[in-house]
C-alpha cells in the first residue's frame, strides 16, 4: 500500500508541475497584452509612436506651437525641408512654432521607409 501512495503522490506531483508549467506563460500572455488605450492627441499635438503618427494631418494658424510627443517605443528624428529634430525618445516631447504659411512634410528619419510614420502640418 505504502508503494502505491507513493505513486500517487509522484504522478500527483508531475502532473502539477506540467499544469504549472503549461499555464504560467500562457497566464503571462494573457495578463500583459492588455494594452490601455491612450486616447488622442490633443489640440497642436502630434503622437509620434510605433509606426504610427497621429494625426497624419494637422492645420494650425501661423505662431501656433505643435508638440510633437514620442508616445512609441522607438526614438524618432523628425524630418522635413524645414528642419531635423534631435532624436526624441518615448514619453519625450519636441516642441516647434510655425511662423510661415504652407504645407510641411515630416516623416522619420530613422524609419523613413514606414509610409504611417508621416504627417502633414498645414500653416494658414
């Protein structure tokens, strides 16, 4: 009788460990893809984040400051014919004031090849 308890008590305790070990990454899948959503830009704000700038178009009057805010993982460097920015980093900001009417192109000069990574800011 003690042999067979003690088979019990190892099948028991292998079959637990299995379940543990099946169920842990998938509890880690479950409980860290919960992404919160973050909302929108607000007024002269553009959301630089992964692969993504929101809005991709922008109108503002001319002396209107827009804050370009790195909300990604990634770093971005804004560029356009108007100027480069330093590399922004997550949860930096960048701030530009537009003082010429027109339409100014940015994308980033890091992912440039990232056709949603783009914005368009028209200066009336």
């Amino acid at each position: 009788m003690k042999r067979f308890t003690c088979y019990l008590y190892n099948m028991f305790s292998y079959t637990a460990r299995i379940l543990v070990l099946m169920l842990f990454p998938v509890s880690i899948l479950l409980f860290s893809c919960h992404k919160e959503d973050p909302g929108q830009p607000g007024p002269n704000e553009v959301w630089l984040e992964y692969q993504l700038f929101r809005p991709s178009e922008i109108s503002i009057a001319v002396g209107t400051t827009v804050n370009f805010i790195n909300k990604g993982n990634p770093s971005h460097v804004l560029y356009s014919s108007l100027f480069t920015s330093p590399r922004i980093s997550t949860d930096e900001t960048y701030s530009y004031t537009f003082t010429t009417p027109g339409v100014y192109y940015f994308t980033c000069a890091s992912h440039s090849t990232v056709t949603s990574e783009q914005v368009a800011v028209r200066v009336q």
